[in-house]
C-alpha cells in the first residue's frame, strides 16, 4: 500500500505550499505548516548570510514539517552544493529540502544519507522515475501551473503515467489546482496529494506585491500565456504567466522599470526580469512577471494561509486530522 503525503512527511493534510522565490518567505512557509500541510520558502538564489537569515526565520517560526526550494538550473551545481550544504547545517531534521528540476544524482544523495526528506518537482515521466528511485516525494508539474514550467504534459496526465510505472511511489500533482473538485480530480488520477502555488500567491502571508495578488485574483484561465520572455535571471525555460503588455509586446528595450530589495539588499529590477513583484517592489508592477497558474479562474478573493489549507483538507488524505479546534488556534495564531 502506497503512502499519502502526509505520512510520508509528518503532515496532517497531504498538501504541499510551491516555494515560490521572493513570494513563498518565511511568514507563508511557516503559517503553511502550522495549518497542516508542508510550507516551503523559497531559497532561489539566496546564499551565505541572505540564506541563513531565511533559515534561521524558517526555524524559529514552526515547530512543524516545513521545506526549502531550491533550483538547480538557476544557481549551477557548485552554489547548489553550497546551498545545500547550509540547509542541512543549519536546520533541524524536521526541514525537508525541495528541488524544482533534477539535481545532479550526488546531491540526491546527499540529502537522503543525511536523514532528510525530498521532495523533487518533474514535468516528465523519466524524470520523474528518477527521482522516484531516490527516494524523493515525485511532484508532477502539469502545464496548467503558474511560473516556470519543466514539461509539456498536462496534470492528469502526467500523474496517471507516472503512477503507471510506479505503483507504489508517492506522488503529488501540481497545476491548475485552485479549487478542492480540482484536488479531487488529481487524486483520482492517481496522485497522493497536490502542491498549491497560486492560490498561495494571494494568501496574506504572502510577499507578493498588492497589485500582484490583485491581478490574481481578478484573472481567469484565458488570462494567462505561456511564454519565454521573462528570462532575464532565468533563460531558456518557458512560464505561464498573466498576460501584459511586455507578453504582448517582446520586441521592447530591456530597460530599468524598477526597483526591488532581497535580503535588505537593493536591485534594479529590468523588463524582462524573472524576478517577481514583491511587496519590496516598486515601479511598473504590472509590466513584471506576474506568475499565475490556470486556477486564478477559481480563485476571486485573498485569505490566509489556514483558510486555504483548511479548504482543500476536506478532500485531501489526513484532512481528518485537523479539528476544528487547531483551525481555531491557527486562525489565532
């Protein structure tokens, strides 16, 4: 018998929070987790000092299973290890460590022979088998999800052919979840639970701009594009986004359209950036990449962290184990 996402890392709902660079902090990983599910802040390109800040944030702020995302391709293999490395020094064994694509098979193992649990998003079925073989939580990304997208499957699919060649395998399904039926759906395609990006966006823990979440919350399916022209910081790989003017319209100066702080360190913020707005962003927000899965459709107001984790734990494997009583004393908390 297969286990749910729950019992494989210690969670009360089989749901996984996206660690979103620059929006998944360490305020929405940690109210993610205290409601149940897995949060996960995103480690991006944050390193030495920056990282350990987030870190020792991540740590004081749950008790709970909670993760950090981090992205092979963005960083290389030589800061990836760094970055790794810090993670495992620097945090308590309850903190799982995430990989947006495939590492190298050396950092896989590292993170298994240090105890910790793995979670590795894939947007194929080899990868997906390899990661699988690791010991890793397999997250499959469908294209209906928001930002940078590692594969050309939809959801559904993508989770029903990896559970047909691995049976026993824990899966999560991601993309275009933005409402409990969606969830229903990815676990009768086979999957073990589902990780949430978008509808975590516009939680009010998140640090993404105001207008940011506005434009979420405002939007539908046929609002979004996938596209490529937010590569500067991250080339070569396509991401869905809300359509803007710069989608519209790539042939535009690679220009400063504003400014943003990471880290209490300040940056220009260039059109065409990667980068998200955050609520450290100023300029023109609505010409930035603003990275939004097909599920705004179903997602029409900003709430908390719990309330969202509360919402899908009705149909999620473990949801049984929130009482109304925790709900409360997170809605407190």
């Amino acid at each position: 018998m297969r286990s749910t996402v729950a019992s494989v890392l210690g969670l009360k709902v089989s749901l996984l929070q996206s660690g979103m660079g620059g929006v998944a902090g360490s305020e929405l990983a940690c109210a993610v987790s205290e409601a149940g599910a897995a949060g996960c802040a995103g480690g991006y390109k944050l390193a030495g000092g920056a990282l350990s800040a987030l870190l020792a944030r991540l740590t004081a702020g749950t008790g709970r299973p909670v993760g950090v995302n981090l992205i092979p391709e963005v960083v290389g293999p030589d800061a990836l290890d760094r970055q790794v490395a810090q993670v495992l020094n620097e945090t308590p064994g309850r903190v799982h460590l995430s990989f947006f694509g495939m590492p190298d098979d050396a950092v896989l193992d590292r993170v298994t022979a240090a105890g910790r649990h793995l979670v590795v998003q894939v947007g194929s079925v080899p990868d997906g088998i390899h990661a699988a073989a690791h010991g890793a939580v397999v997250v499959a990304q469908g294209t209906e999800a928001g930002g940078h997208l590692l594969g050309t499957s939809r959801r559904d699919d993508l989770v029903a052919a990896l559970r047909a060649r691995l049976p026993d395998a824990c899966l999560v399904a991601s993309g275009g979840i933005g409402s409990p039926q969606q969830a229903a759906r990815a676990l009768a395609a086979g999957a073990d639970g589902v990780l949430l990006g978008t509808a975590f966006v516009v939680a009010h823990q998140s640090r993404a701009h105001a207008r940011f979440k506005s434009a979420v919350t405002a939007a539908g399916a046929r609002d979004t594009v996938i596209t490529d022209v937010y590569e500067i910081g991250w080339p070569g790989r396509r991401h869905r986004v809300l359509a803007t003017t710069v989608t519209a319209g790539p042939r535009q100066p690679a220009k400063f359209i504003g400014k943003t702080i990471v880290e209490g360190k300040p940056y220009l913020v260039p059109r065409f950036s990667a980068a998200v707005p955050t609520e450290h962003t100023s300029g023109r927000i609505e010409e930035m990449a603003l990275y939004c899965g097909q599920s705004c459709g179903e997602i029409s107001e900003e709430a908390s962290a719990a309330d969202v984790v509360a919402a899908f734990a009705r149909v999620l494997p473990g949801a049984e184990a929130i009482t109304t009583q925790e709900r409360a004393e997170h809605h407190v908390g």
